[in-house]
C-alpha cells in the first residue's frame, strides 16, 4: 500500500533522566523518524530501550531535553494543546474508572474534547468496535478484552489523526489479541498513523508496515520486515530483533 502524507514527525529526540545507580543518562538519545497516513509503525525494543518516553513524549505527558515533534502539521513543542487534540495515546493500563459504565466513559471523553455530537459518536464507536453489548455495564466488570475495546473507543472519540498504542495487547488471550489486531489495521485503513509498542514478535509481522528498533535510547535500525531481515541477517523477526538490540 503507498502511502503519500507524513502526518507524524519525530526528529533528534533526546530526553535524559537522572538515577541514583546510574547517574544522568539519556533514555531517549537522537531518535527520529515518521509515519505517514494509513501506516503501522512498529516500535520495537528490550525494557528500557526508550519506547515508553518516547511515545509519552510525542503525547505531551513528557517534556523532551532536545529535539522537536509535528503532529499533523502542529508542533507538539511550541502547541501542546493543539497537538494532543491531533492523537490519542493507549497506555499498556486501562486506568478505567470501575464505577463508570462504558458508555458514561466514553461519552465522558467525548465531552472532554469538546466532540460535535458526542454523544453519538460515542455509542457509535462502541457499536463500531464489539461493545455496545456491555455500553451500560460498569467498567469494573469488564473483562480485560472489553476494557480493552472501550479503551480505544475513549482514545477515538475525538477522530484523531495519530494513534498511540503501547503494548495494547497486553494481558489479553489469544482471541483477544486477534480483536485488537483486527482493530488496528481498521484504524490504518481508515487514514489513520499508527504507532505500536509491541514485544510480541508475532503480532508486530501480522499489522507493521514498517519497524523501529530502538535500543539504549538509539533507533538502531528501521525499515519494512523485510529490511530489517536483511539488516540483521536473520530469517524471522524473532531472530533479527535479538540480533540487533537482544544483547542491550
């Protein structure tokens, strides 16, 4: 599939931290790259490679030391606000609060962002994505596929342009993660970028376009599967990803 817009735009991003074993270090050193309209972009790393800080950067929950983020033709530095009403951000929780049904979530959001008929387009996302059935259930009672249904359709309410999942199959059986998959290649379709932080190997070949490998706070590598196949010299992406940053 071509692809013609960058909608995303990540350059020369650092953000260092200060640790008491450690001293300061860079948990994000120099990392650049983008992502077009109707693309996955698989961020891919060990624990501690700089995903997390780097997607909660591009989201407005962190401050960068250097460099500089366009979201949709906004620059997240100088316009937060106008920034994060371009994305949505899907952290590895939930954080849905247990006493609030689905629906009161969402079209809670809905409200938030200030979204023209809200509360249409609320119960429309979860017709959409599988939940209507459970809309008036308390979100406490939800099993964690639902919840996980119910967080997408809070981070969509507001149409935005840049979709940012981390680990959103995390904790989810194998049907669930087919679900979410499924989901994901929808948003890709219907124009949206994409970036997903993902360890499971096998779920990044089936939706990613393209990859970052990150690796202590560095992109190491990036490229469709199969470049970085050949970057690395393996035959799966299993193999590549520890050839490239499994040592890290």
């Amino acid at each position: 599939m071509p692809y013609a817009t960058v909608v995303l735009t990540v350059h020369g991003l650092r953000k260092s931290f200060n640790d008491r074993s450690r001293g300061t270090f860079n948990a994000v050193d120099g990392v650049s790259f983008t992502v077009k309209a109707g693309e996955v972009y698989g961020l891919l790393g060990p624990n501690g490679a700089g995903k997390t800080t780097t997607l909660r950067i591009i989201a407005t929950l962190t401050d960068a030391n250097e460099g500089s983020v366009t979201v949709d033709g906004v620059n997240r530095m100088k316009d937060p606000l106008g920034a994060r009403q371009k994305l949505a951000y899907v952290a590895a929780e939930s954080g849905l609060p247990e006493k609030l049904s689905a629906r009161e979530v969402v079209r809670l959001f809905a409200g938030v962002q200030g979204t023209p008929n809200g509360k249409k387009r609320a119960d429309e996302l979860l017709e959409r994505l599988g939940a209507s059935s459970f809309a008036d259930t308390p979100c406490g009672e939800l099993s964690t596929g639902m919840k996980r249904r119910v967080v997408l359709a809070r981070a969509l309410v507001h149409n935005p342009s840049v979709l940012l999942l981390d680990e959103p199959t995390d904790g989810l059986d194998v049907p669930g993660r087919r679900e979410v998959l499924a989901l994901i290649r929808e948003q890709a379709a219907a124009g949206r970028a994409v970036i997903l932080s993902s360890h499971i190997m096998g779920e990044v070949e089936r939706v990613v376009d393209r990859i970052g490998m990150m690796a202590k706070g560095k992109m190491v590598a990036e490229g469709d599967i199969n470049a970085i196949r050949e970057i690395s010299g393996a035959d799966n992406l299993d193999d590549a990803f520890m050839a490239l940053v499994g040592g890290s």
